[in-house]
C-alpha cells in the first residue's frame, strides 16, 4: 500500500523520539497516552490495551483503516455525542479540540446510524465507547454525528498498527460440552432484547440457577455490558471483550469462531443456562447467518425472541421456525400492550412472558422448558 506524507499545521503531539525504532521507513515516535495528558480522552472501546504503556504512532501513515486499528482523532464539531465513557474516568463531556483514542468500526443501527470504515476523511463517532467511522445513513430523528479528523495509527514496539481483534481475538473451542443455551433475539432494533435478557438472567440466578450472560453481536458501548454486569451473573462477556468493535460485515467463519470462543469461556463458569444475546432484528446480516447455521442451531436449545407488537412477532416465529429453531416464548415490548398479546395469540399458539417487573414469567417459562429443578 503506498504511503503518502501527513503534514501538521502545528507541531506533533507527544514527540519523544525512539531511537529503536529509527530504522522503520515511516517516522514512529513516543506517545504517552495513559491518561497523562488532560486533552486524550482514552475511550472505553481500547481498555484492553494496557494502561500506563507509551504507544508509538505512525504520524505519516495515511493507509485505509481496517476494522480494530486503534486511532488518535480530534474532535471538530459536536453533534449527537457529546460525551462517551473513558477507559479509566468513566462519562466524560467533549469539547472541540480533545483528542480521542478510539477504534475504527461498522455499525448497522436502523434507529441511529449505518457506519462503515472506508476512509480517514469524513469520520464521526459512532458510540458512547469511542468507535469510529465513516456514516453512511442515518435515521431521520438522529442528531448529526460528532465530526472528528484523524492524527494519527498507534502502533505496537515494532511499528506495527495496533488493531484490536489481532491482539486480543484468540480462537479455541472447548473441549466440554455446554449445554442449555438460550438465544435471545429482536424482531428489530429497541424491541426490548436487552431488557430481556436482563430480567431472564436476574431472574434465573434468584432462583438459584447459574447463569452466563453473553452478547454475541453488536457495536461496542458500555451500555448493554453494563447492564449485564449488574444482574451478578457467573459469567459476563460481549463480542468487545475479544477485540471486535463490531461484528457487522464479519464473515460466517469468523463469527463462528467467535460464538465458540465465547461459549468455550462461558463453559469454564460451569453455567446451569447461557443466554446469548445476537444485536438487531431478524433481517440483519449477521443475525440471519447466525440463525441459518446449522453449526448454531445444533448447539443452541431454544430461543427468547423480543419484539415490537403482534405484527412483528408474527413475523418472527415464522422466520424462527423456518430456520429450525424453537422458540421458548415471546416477550420485550409487546408485553407492554395487552391489545397486541391478544393480537398475536388470536393468530399463533405460542408462550408469551412479560419482560416487565422481576421477570418472574420469563425465569418460568426457561426452567419449564429446559426442564431445570433447580
């Protein structure tokens, strides 16, 4: 790939010269970027790197980005985020000017924005956890995107781009078997998959059930992980914990590896049940590979579908059924409507639990379905 000279209206960031590093073809220097400077932010998407390390940068590398290369950008002008949660300091307010260090990342969210690493012109951040890239569309009622400019690639000691999902994706398989796995799925996006999946796991483990809470899919943010983390699960994971800033455009085989990887951990937790979330609704390109493979739907048991109203739901057990899976029961927002529970029971024999309150019917219906004891 050809490289072409980056030029700097002032003088760089962080210039410390390492002098083993003087034979690479590109100007690699010093970059102390924990925390010690007021002006980076170290976003929450590269908390896996480790703290208090000084990361060389590549100032006159203009490669294309791929998918986890690990950016310095500054922000330009402010739009839809105007704060995002750091590695170490939590939520903190942006102002033109910081500097970020986030990761370049897809993002596929039809009630916000369509994403995709492309270019280092034109990039914005696309969630609360520091991803970056170019919008595509965005819905209607979005705000605009927080414009940022790109500075510059971190590397590793040997010049190389540091890129999350090559440093800390490491695929394995277990070697014993994990059994009762629950699938939670959204007819679309904001269909209450993630309430769902709150309320079936705390509800599971106060009734004396382990459980591993996962989320296989998605954009990286603090929000969904977060949420997990408060129910006092055995075990927590999502798909950033491996480098992924996303898993939108990631191949089959790669995801895959990933849902193996994550139940291979999930596994050593000794689970009665994992609830594995996939992000999205149904027609999502990721969700729809995962849900037509048979290498998924020999592993899993059934799967907990959240949707919107009766329309919607009636919709997804078709599709659900047609890909071979069993459906444990419908629940998320349509629970809220008693109109669209009768809608749909008038139409399908299917259960319907309530992702409201405790999630006492949701809990019920796994254990009756799974056939737990416990």
């Amino acid at each position: 790939m050809n490289q072409t000279a980056l030029t700097h209206a002032h003088p760089p960031l962080f210039a410390l010269p390492m002098t083993e590093l003087s034979t690479l073809p590109v100007r690699v220097e010093s970059a102390p970027l924990w925390p010690q400077n007021n002006q980076t932010k170290w976003t929450w998407s590269c908390r896996n790197l480790l703290p208090h390390t000084e990361y060389p940068v590549r100032y006159d590398d203009r490669g294309l980005p791929q998918a986890g290369d690990v950016a310095m950008v500054r922000v330009e002008n402010l739009g839809y985020h105007i704060k995002l949660m750091t590695a170490q300091q939590g939520q903190l307010r942006l102002y033109p000017g910081d500097q970020l260090v986030g990761v370049f990342g897809h993002r596929y969210a039809t009630d916000a924005y369509e994403a995709q690493v492309v270019t280092l012109d034109n990039l914005s951040v696309l969630t609360n956890a520091g991803m970056i890239g170019t919008v595509l569309s965005k819905h209607q009622d979005m705000k605009k995107p927080t414009f940022v400019t790109f500075l510059h690639y971190l590397t590793d000691e040997h010049g190389q781009r540091l890129n999350l999902k090559r440093a800390h994706f490491h695929p394995k398989r277990s070697s014993q078997s994990l059994g009762n796995i629950i699938l939670v799925v959204g007819s679309g996006m904001n269909s209450g998959k993630t309430t769902t999946m709150m309320k079936l796991t705390r509800s599971l483990l106060e009734r004396g059930v382990r459980v591993a809470a996962c989320k296989l899919t998605g954009s990286v943010s603090t929000n969904d992980r977060g949420e997990l983390c408060a129910t006092g699960a055995h075990f927590v994971t999502d798909f950033s914990d491996y480098g992924f800033p996303s898993t939108y455009l990631c191949g089959e085989d790669e995801l895959h590896a990933l849902f193996h990887t994550m139940m291979a951990d999930a596994a050593a937790a000794r689970p009665d049940v994992t609830v594995v979330e996939i992000a999205d609704g149904l027609l999502q390109r990721e969700t729809r590979l995962l849900l037509e493979s048979p290498v998924i739907q020999r592993q899993v048991q059934g799967v907990v579908m959240a949707a919107t109203c009766a329309s919607s739901a009636i919709f997804g057990l078709d599709q659900l059924h047609a890909h071979g899976h069993q459906v444990v029961t419908v629940s998320g927002i349509i629970t809220n409507s008693p109109l669209f529970m009768r809608e749909l029971m008038s139409q399908r024999e299917t259960a319907i639990a309530s992702s409201a309150g405790n999630g006492e019917e949701l809990a019920q219906v796994v254990m009756q379905y799974l056939e737990l004891g416990i």
